[in-house]
C-alpha cells in the first residue's frame, strides 16, 4: 500500500518491535496511527469546520486518544473550501506528514478533486462530501465514505412528500450550484417517479442578498408545498424571510437538512424554521446518536449538528476499522473487507458499507422544527431505514 | 548550465514524490511568472490578466487530455495554441490603450475567462473543476508519476529560459523595452508600439501555455482557481518578490511565495501574512528582488 | 522643384485660445529652413502637427505630393518624416550606439525582427564617426554630457534617413560652440535631409539656414531669407529687437 522505502520502514519497525518483544515481554508499543483530516477551517464553512474537528476531538477524548491500544495523533489541515487548497493539502499530509489514514471534507469540490489524488497515492481516505459523484463514478477503492450522498436526501423528501400529502404540487426554489441541482434534481425525478407533480422550478444565484421576489413569485404559484435548498447564510436569509412574508404556517416546507441544521441554522432563524420538514441522515433526537448528544452537550455547546455528528462518526469509523485490523488498519485490503462484512455502529445507527463504492448505507430521518423547552429542535418524526445510493449502475 | 543538469539530476534520483513535484510546481509557475515578466518587466505592461493564460491553457491540456489521451506533445501543442490565442484576443483588445485602463481590462478579460470556466459545468466541470486526466506519455512510453513530471518540468523551464533570454536580447526585445523606456520616441521612430506589444504578448501568452499545460498533472486537477484574478495577482507578487526585469528571478520568486504556502501553512494559517510581509520587505529592501539582491551582491 | 513638405492653412484651436492661424510655407528638397518666434508663437504645435501627435482644426500637409494629414505618427516616420522633441529623448541606459542602432535596425526593416537581420551597430558606429563621437560609442547615455546627448538625439533620427527632419530646439543647453557643431554635421553630413529647425539662439538659424520663417502668436509673419528677416522691421519689433526676446 505504502511507497517502498515506506514498506522498507514499517517493515523495520514492526522486526524491532518483535525483537522488543521477545527480549522483554513488556506492554504492547505501537507505532502512533497518524490520522490526517481536512477540513474548512477558514472562509465561508469555518464553523461547519470546526464543529466537525471538535467532533472527532470528542470522539478521540473518549477513546483515551488510543485505537486498539495505538495511540492516535490527529493532523488537522485547512482547505479554505477551496479544491486547489484541499489537494495541496492532501498531498502534505500524505507526502510530507507521511499519515496513515485521511478523513475529512466539507465542500463536495474539494472531495471531487482529492478522488485521484488520495487514489493514486494510496491512501486510504474515510471522505465525506456529498455529491453523488462520489459514490458513483468518483468512488475509488481507497476511498470509504461514512456519510450521505445529495440523492439520499433528495428522494426520500419526495417519499416522504408522497406519503404524507399524494398528489401534492410541489414548487421548488434552490441555489444554483452543483449541489442544489443534485437536491432538487433527485427529489423531482423521484417525485415525478411516484406520480406526483412538480411545479414552477427556481434558482437563485448562491449569496442571494434578498429572497423577497423569490418569495412573492412562490406565493403566487400557490403550491402545495416547496422544496428548497439552501445552506449556511443563505439558508437563515431565506427562513427568515419565509417568515416576514408570512409564508410560515401557510405553506408546507421542505428542505434537506442542511437548510435547517442544528448548530449551524436554527439558532440563528429561531421560530421562522417551525414546523420545517428536512430529511436528513442526522437529528439530534435519533436514538443512536442519544449518548453522542448527551456527550456533546456535556461540552457546553448545546445540541449538536451536521458536521459535529460527523467527524464523531467518521472518528467512530476509524476506530472501528483500527480494532478490526487487529490496530493495523493501513493493511488496506484486510481493512476494508473487515468494514464490508459487518456494520459498523456509530451515532448515525447501524452502518453497513456497499461493496460496489465503499458507501454508507444510512438511515434518513425525516425531522420535523417542533419548539422544545422553547428552543427549536429537529425531531424525528419517520425514519428511512438503511437507504442505499443506487451507486455505479445509477 | 551543466550545473543545472546536474542539479537536476541528482534531485530527480534522490527526491521524494512529495518533494519532485513540489519542485515541478515550482518551475511551472517559475516559467509562467518569467513569462509575465516579459510583459512587466520589460514591456512595462502590467497585466493583471496572466491567470487566463496560464489556467486556461491548463483547462485546454486537460479537456484534451480526458478526450485523447495525455500525450506530452499534444499537451504542450494544446497549451502553447491556447495560450497564443486568448494572448492574441486580449492583446487586440487591451494593448491599444493607455496603462489604467491595460490593468483594468486584463483582469476584466481574465474574469470572463473565469465566469466561462465556472459557468460551463459540461465543458469544464465548472466549480468541481476536472479530474479523471489520464496520465502523461510520450509516444509509448508513460511519464507517470511525480519524478516524470519533474523531468519534464526543468526542460520546459531551461528552454523558456533559454527562449525568453534571446527575445529580450534579440531586436524586438530591444524595441520592447524601448516601448516601455520612451514610447514617443519609439514611435517617432517609426516604430508601432502596437506592433512591438503585441509580439510580446503573443511570446508570454505561447510560454505561459506551454507550462500551464502541465500544470494539471501536478495534481491531477485543475478547478476555475487556476483562472482566476487572484491567480494573476499571486503570479505579479511572486515577480516582485523575485525581481522584475530578471526572468530567472521568476523561478525564484515562485519558490519562495509556493515555500511558504506549503511548509509554513502547517504551523499557522496565516501563511498570507507572511508572503505580504516578505512582499513589502522586498520592495522597500531589495527593489529590484531577490534576483536584484543577489546581483548586486556578486557585483 | 516639388516642395518635400507644404503646409497650406494650418489651423489650431485648443477650446477659445488659437494656437495656429492659417499657417503655410515650403520647404524644398535639402533645404534648410529656421522657424523662429517668441514663445508662444506655436512652433511645437506646428510641429507635433506636422508629423501626425495632433490632427489640424484646418488645413493640410503635404509630403512630397501626398497629403498626410489622416496618416499616423509612426507611418509618417517610415514616409520619410522625422524629427526630435524639445527634450532629448534618448534611452539613458544604452550606449549612444544602441541608441542609434534602434533607429537603424528600424530602417533597414529589422526593428521586430527576433532572429538574423541586422544589429545596426555598424551603421550607428559610422554616424558616431562622422559626428566625431567614435570614442563614446560605448558610453551609456545617462553618462554623457548634456551636448553629447543632444548630438545623438538628433543622430536617431538621421540614422532613418529621412527627406525631411524636424528638429526642435536642438542647441537648448549646449554653448554656441556645441550648437554650431551640431549644426554643422547636420548640414554637412546629411546634405540631402531637409531641415526645418527651431532654435533660441536666432545667430544659429541666421547663420545656417537657407530661409527663415517667423512666427507670432500663431500666424507667420514673414518668410525670406536670413539676411531679409534680419532686416525687417516687423520681425525685429516682435522678436528681434524686444529685450531677452527668446
């Protein structure tokens, strides 16, 4: 798996450790597992960032920062949301740290652009990202993905739409970028699949200042329900807006999670976002991630979202893999084979892997904003149980 | 010379893939930066535009390169065409006016380069940029790898080096600075100082495509950063760091501004920081780079 | 004998202020004419106006039977046109041969050229010769002295060979005896070159002209020869006799 002079040094390594061995049968002495994360730390996702590192943090905390008894050194490096960054960063990490493993990202151009590197160098990479290119013609044998694909969220949105509300007209409204076109695109395609009816379709460019003409040309189609997506500020633009125009209450709205994240979204909207509808892989009221919340809060930093969730689960994974191999989880092969023969469990439920592109099978939540003790709160309301992207043959 | 191939090939042998293709890195900016210099440094025209010539003749090479393959002649060709053509069309447009308006309208044209780049998701793969590129050849033999890359990097950049030189020295290069120096009197000399500018439009826009061809494969991807107007303002701040008016001094500029990015971002993020302190110590220190230091030093 | 260069109601207005008033006269192959005038008189103007920097309100030039008046700068220059500026444009950092050889090189048609061609420097060397400046051939322009300079500012544009050359105030700074040198390898040496001359020093234009024209806040008042405008009584008034009356 490694360069050969790399081999050459693990092989010297574990040839001194077992000499170290049998002179004295002291405790085991590991070589440290390097993990290497890249994450947005900097520009427009620095919370979502810094949620997901202190996730991981949490998760390396509890293990006493050891994985079957190897201790775990954790490198983390910024990518600035920006692939040129994320791929020089990569190649640090891989070239220079010499890591082990590497996890991380945010942005889905950033994961995009990483593919052939951490490919051909080999490395075995847990990445997150959301385009459904990664599970499809971006997967790679080196890559595992313990997280959502777009598609995931996008069309259990229209199941859940067709089960709740058949017939239901739909109007959706999204930024126009890549992920906005994935969302909105699978959730009409499954929508339309199921014979519902999609109306009036709009985009707005990303960094909208103002969703006021949005808004009114919504009210005037006078849908059943929207579907929307929108992330970060834009997302607590729109809610806000949703509400000064008095479309909240009025008209059913839908979105992917991120639009009405936990930490990253809600606090901001308060009751603007009640009584949203998002279908999403994490909720704070799941009960498999009850004990990640309850640690996570214990930490003072209320209840938690997205990327917090995921760089534990992602830390979880790892771990997982680290004890599988019996602490050698850079024998990539063995390694991966152990993840696709059993689940693994972590704070997003049981977690299976598809053989085919090394992507989590998940169950999606549909939560529901519901004011709790005066806070808003995603409660689940319905959950999609071990979704499965329809991968390569898609 | 000697000196340098030898350098060459005693780094290429014992090198690390991390540390060969940082170097190529390194050179490919080293030439596209040099080119610029021949527009700055000698021609007085400051284009704030450079990233559109070399991002895209690094879109070009690697649209091409996913339809027919990474052949190392097709990419330079590719690179070196593109590059000749959008120099050619902002030379047309740009080098008729006065120097405000030259900076202005390169960064204009190279940000409409960069909304094509961004925009068209079926050409260029838009914000995801393109990745998927195969790897480089020649005829039938592969030139994967960082170590191949770096061997074909320091000839690229020896032969720029070796072009740009006989420019500079050959009579239009004289006519060029002479446009720069005093461009009244070139012209009550007969000389068109369209004609001279746009020359050395067309010689920076053919060598900064020849690298920017390569540059894909430095990371197996290019994104819309390659063209946009911050790259062109990193290329003008790694010439000044590495002296205008010096051509060698390119490269050196490119090591320092990509050695900092790349060594000092791993102990803080504000890396930039320090690029705009060594940027301001160099123009209040050593105006002339550290290519002008190191002259006056030898001297 | 055709004229090389006629200007016929040369007009100039610069919003109400009229730099040139119908302004017109000759000059024949090989000659040399003076202009002369108190500032302000719109020598320059006539000038930048006669080799293409700045379009006429009225009027028209003629080159050797053309008339050049839509053609631009740097064209005229390869018609046969040529002239200095009131300061010495030179390239400081160049010898005084590169100086010249740029000119020369664009003459031979070499001036874009990138491989073979002519450097010029033999050409510029012999100009140096003639101009008796063989031994600062290899000086850089920033180092010679102010007269030095002067002689290869107006070397460049002989070096084109031109049918008619401009020169604008080509003695300012030098000493009379300077001033007199280069005018006489102007005369001497590039016989067949026309010469329309400014100078502030009125002895130099008297003494080596074949005709003089004078000029006053923009109309010419008189054309004729040296000795003619010496004596005339309206030239005298207006720039002659008054006091300092450069």
């Amino acid at each position: 798996m490694k360069l050969p002079h790399q081999r050459l040094t693990r092989r010297l390594a574990l040839g001194g450790l077992a000499a170290t061995t049998l002179a004295a049968p002291a405790r085991a002495q590991a070589r440290p597992l390097k993990i290497g994360m890249i994450t947005s730390l900097s520009g427009p996702f620095a919370a979502l960032g810094e949620s997901m590192r202190g996730g991981m943090r949490l998760l390396l905390t509890q293990s006493g920062e050891r994985f079957a008894d190897r201790p775990v050194e954790l490198i983390v490096e910024d990518d600035q949301a920006r692939p040129d960054d994320g791929v020089r960063k990569a190649r640090k990490l891989i070239g220079q740290d010499r890591v082990d493993l590497l996890c991380g990202v945010i942005h889905s151009g950033v994961a995009l652009a990483l593919r052939d590197v951490v490919t051909e160098a080999r490395m075995p990479t847990f990445l997150l990202g959301s385009a459904n290119d990664l599970a499809r013609r971006a997967a790679s044998p080196f890559i595992l993905r313990p997280t959502k694909t777009n598609w995931m969220l996008g069309s259990t949105a229209a199941q859940r739409t067709h089960q709740t509300h058949p017939g239901a007209r739909v109007v959706t409204a999204a930024s126009d970028y890549a992920a906005g076109r994935e969302f909105v695109g699978d959730f009409a395609t499954t929508y339309q699949g199921l014979g519902g009816r999609i109306g009036r379709q709009f985009w707005t460019p990303l960094g909208t200042p103002d969703f006021g003409p949005l808004l009114t040309a919504i009210a005037a189609e006078r849908p059943d329900s929207v579907y929307v997506f929108f992330a970060g500020s834009d997302a607590v633009r729109f809610l806000r807006q949703w509400k000064e125009y008095r479309l909240a209450g009025r008209i059913r709205l839908m979105a992917t999670g991120a639009c009405f994240d936990q930490e990253d979204v809600l606090p901001a909207v308060g009751d603007a976002a009640l009584g949203g509808i998002n279908t999403f892989h994490q909720s704070p009221t799941a009960p498999s991630s009850a004990a990640f919340v309850e640690a996570w809060g214990a930490t003072g930093k209320g209840l938690p979202g997205e990327f917090s969730t995921t760089g534990y689960v992602c830390g979880q994974v790892i771990r997982t893999a680290t004890e599988r191999s019996g602490g050698n989880p850079t024998d990539w092969p063995r390694t991966q084979q152990a993840l696709f023969d059993a689940p693994v469990e972590t704070a997003f439920g049981r977690m299976p892997f598809d053989p085919r592109n090394g992507q989590a099978i998940l169950d999606i939540h549909v939560n529901e904003v519901r004011a709790v003790d005066g806070a808003m709160v995603n409660t689940v309301v319905y959950t999609f149980p071990q979704i499965r992207d329809p991968g390569p043959d898609a | 010379m000697i000196r340098v191939i030898a350098a060459a090939a005693v780094v290429a042998l014992f090198a690390d893939d991390y540390l060969l293709r940082f170097l190529a890195e390194i050179l490919l900016f080293g030439v596209a930066v040099m080119s610029l210099d021949i527009l700055i440094g000698f021609g007085g025209l400051m284009s704030l535009g450079h990233a559109a010539l070399f991002g895209g003749a690094a879109y070009a090479a690697a649209i091409v390169a996913r339809q027919w393959g990474g052949d190392l002649v097709l990419m330079l060709g590719t690179g070196m065409a593109t590059g000749l053509v959008l120099a050619a069309v902002m030379g047309v447009v740009v080098l008729r006016s006065g120097q405000l308006f030259l900076l202005i309208m390169t960064l204009l044209l190279a940000q409409m380069l960069w909304e094509v780049a961004f925009h068209w998701r079926d050409v260029t793969g838009g914000a995801d940029g393109l990745r998927g590129l195969p790897a480089l050849s020649l005829g039938p033999w592969a030139l994967s790898g960082a170590r191949a890359l770096f061997l074909v990097a320091v000839p690229l950049a020896v032969v720029a080096f070796l072009v740009a030189r006989s420019f500079i020295a050959a009579p239009i290069g004289r006519a060029l600075v002479g446009t720069r120096e005093e461009p009244i009197r070139m012209t009550a000399l007969g000389y068109s100082l369209f004609a001279v500018r746009f020359r050395a439009m067309m010689v920076a826009g053919a060598m900064a495509g020849a690298a920017g061809a390569l540059l894909p494969f430095v990371n197996q991807y290019v994104g819309p950063q390659s063209v946009h107007w911050t790259l062109s303002a990193t290329l003008v701040i790694m010439l000044v760091i590495g002296g205008i008016g010096s051509l060698w001094g390119g490269f050196i500029g490119s090591a320092v501004y990509l050695g900092i990015q790349t060594y000092l971002s791993a102990y803080t993020d504000r890396w930039q920081l320090l690029v705009g302190l060594v940027f301001v110590l160099t123009v209040l220190l050593l105006p002339n780079g550290v290519a002008g230091g190191v002259r006056r030093w030898r001297s | 004998m055709t004229p090389i260069l006629a200007l016929n109601g040369i007009t100039k207005r610069f919003g109400a202020f009229t730099a040139l008033d119908d302004v017109g006269f000759t000059i024949r192959p090989g000659e040399a004419v003076g202009l002369i005038g108190p500032n302000g008189a719109g020598k320059t103007t006539l000038f930048n106006i006669i080799t293409g920097f700045l379009r006429a309100d009225a009027g028209s030039v003629r080159f050797a039977d053309r008339t050049i008046d839509t053609v631009a700068p740097a064209r005229r220059v390869a018609l046969g046109l040529a002239r200095t500026f009131q300061t010495a444009m030179v390239f400081p950092g160049l010898t005084a041969r590169e100086n010249i050889a740029m000119a020369v090189r664009r003459r031979a048609g070499d001036g874009l050229r990138w491989f073979g061609g002519a450097s010029g420097t033999d050409a510029a060397s012999r100009l140096l010769d003639d101009a008796g400046l063989a031994h600062r051939a290899d000086t850089l322009l920033r180092d010679m002295s102010h007269g030095e300079r002067r002689i290869v500012d107006a070397l460049m544009p002989l070096a084109l060979s031109p049918r008619v050359l401009l020169l604008d105030e080509p003695t300012a700074g030098l000493t009379r005896a300077e001033g007199e040198r280069l005018l006489d390898i102007l005369r001497r040496q590039h016989a067949g070159t026309a010469l329309l001359l400014v100078a502030h020093d009125v002895d130099i234009v008297l003494g080596h002209c074949d005709r003089v024209v004078v000029m006053e806040l923009g109309r010419v008042i008189r054309i004729g020869t040296p000795a003619e405008v010496r004596d005339d009584a309206e030239v005298r008034r207006a720039y002659l006799g008054s006091p300092g009356g450069c």
